[in-house]
C-alpha cells in the first residue's frame, strides 16, 4: 500500500481561519495522509500558532517544523521535503481546501498507473465560500501536453500536486527561485525524465481575490522571470531565443491592467 504525507508550509500573513479550514479538510479526507508535516515559516504569531498546537494535539499524524526565521517558500518546502519519510507527498496551500475525496482519488491513480511521478488536477476557484465556484482552473492533461506547456508556464496546479518523494529527489528537491520555486521544480522533474498527469476533474478549492493579481505583477516579477527562463535554458527545456521571447510574452502578460489581466487569466485557464 502506498504511504503518504501532506505538506504544508505556513507563514505569518496567513489568516488564521483560513489556515484552519485548510487543516481541518485534511483531517476529512475519505483517505487520510498518514503523515501531516506542517512547517512554520518563521515566527507565526499568537493566533496562527494557536490554530497550529490545537491541530496538532489533537491529530498523533501531524508535526511541525519550526524554521527560526521566514526564509520563503521554496526553503520552507525543501525544509519540509527533509522531514518527510512516505513514498508520496502531496502539497496543500495554507489558504486553500482539499476536497474529502481528494487523496483517494490521487493514491487510486497512482496505483493504477506506477509510471507517473507527479499528478495535478483541476482547481475550483472561490472568493469567500468554498460552496460557490466562480470557475474551474485547468491545465494540459497528458504527459507530452504537460512537457509542451512547461516550456512557457507551470505545468501543475501546485495547490493540488501529489508527486513521489524519490522523483523529487532525484530532482533535486526545493530551490530557492523567488516566486517561481514551484514552477522550477516541475521543469527539473521533466528534464530528469519524471513522467507527469494531470486529472481533469477539480480536487481542490483555490481561494482567489484581486490581490493575487497585485502579486502577479509586484515587485521583483521581472527579475524572477528573467531567471526561470535562464533555468529553463540550463534543464533543457527551452532554447535561448524561445526563453528571450517567453521573457517578453510572460512580462507583457504581467504588465496588463489588472482587469484586462483578469481577462486574459480567464481566457487561458478557466472552462
């Protein structure tokens, strides 16, 4: 039987509710992880840390990994992927919610098909209640789909990833690539000749509001771009020219309006 661990990495802006409803959809999976690894990305404070022991003491599978100070996602996810013992890890956001199904249905592909190493789904995106879905996030499903994308964007939703600990190692693990430590990993994984899928059904909700994209076009997007398109060119995946036009393609999308960005994120991702 395949083991598994969920991995999620918290830090202080998250809001305390929403952490709780993302831990509590854990604890309400039809299958369960057998182990919960959460890692505190620097001090939380007195709320998060409340949500956090409560989970915790009432939960034998969950453990926390406590980092002195917030170092960001990609070392906070590293520092997680070296406490985790299981052959499968999954990734949950701190913010979002996994349907009960969720891991079921994942372990249940993985069992049925022993050559993937990373599988994704569909997302279904909310505002405020998980109950109303304003859309659903989808991405390329099969394995040469997924590859083809990867060359110009992340080719999983990260939100909602199962991926085998060995395939990720063998990778290399978490990098710290400012803003794009998720999409980095993927196209490692791919040129390390990791086999991936992506279900098309939604398995987790995707908490989504204005902000993320404030996020999308902030401060130090650009420089993050510049260097995910030099690693693309260093894994093999992309050629130099291809990664000089997805540089200007990417950084024109960001420098949209936001609601003719909104526009665009819903043209390509939504169905």
């Amino acid at each position: 039987m395949l083991n598994l661990t969920a991995l999620v990495t918290v830090y202080h802006r998250i809001d305390a509710a929403e952490l709780t409803q993302a831990l509590e959809s854990l604890a309400r999976q039809t299958r369960p992880a057998d182990e919960v690894v959460i890692v505190e990305d620097g001090p939380v404070g007195a709320q998060l840390r409340q949500v956090i022991d409560g989970f915790v003491s009432t939960h034998p599978e969950a453990r926390t990994v406590v980092l002195a100070r917030n170092v960001g996602s990609g070392r906070a996810s590293a520092a997680g992927m070296a406490n985790v013992s299981t052959e499968l890890v999954a990734r949950l956001d701190a913010d979002d919610i996994a349907f009960p199904e969720r891991f079921a249905t994942q372990l249940d592909w993985f069992t049925r098909h022993p050559d993937t190493d990373v599988l994704g789904t569909s997302l279904a995106e909310f505002h405020d209640d998980p109950a109303e879905i304003v859309a659903v996030r989808s991405l390329p499903q099969t394995h040469d789909e997924i590859a083809r994308y990867a060359r110009i964007n992340s080719p999983v939703n990260n939100p909602s990833v199962m991926m085998r600990v060995a395939a990720v190692e063998k990778a290399g693990g978490y990098r710290d690539v400012h803003h794009m430590e998720d999409y980095d990993l993927y196209a490692r994984l791919l040129s390390t000749g990791a086999r991936f899928h992506n279900l098309p059904e939604p398995l987790t909700y995707f908490r989504t509001s204005p902000a993320q994209f404030q996020r999308r076009t902030g401060k130090g997007m650009f420089t993050a771009e510049r260097q995910m398109q030099r690693n693309l060119v260093s894994y093999g995946l992309v050629s130099r020219p291809r990664s000089w036009a997805n540089l200007a393609v990417r950084t024109a999308y960001r420098l949209l309006p936001t609601g003719l960005l909104a526009v665009a994120y819903g043209r390509l991702f939504h169905r």
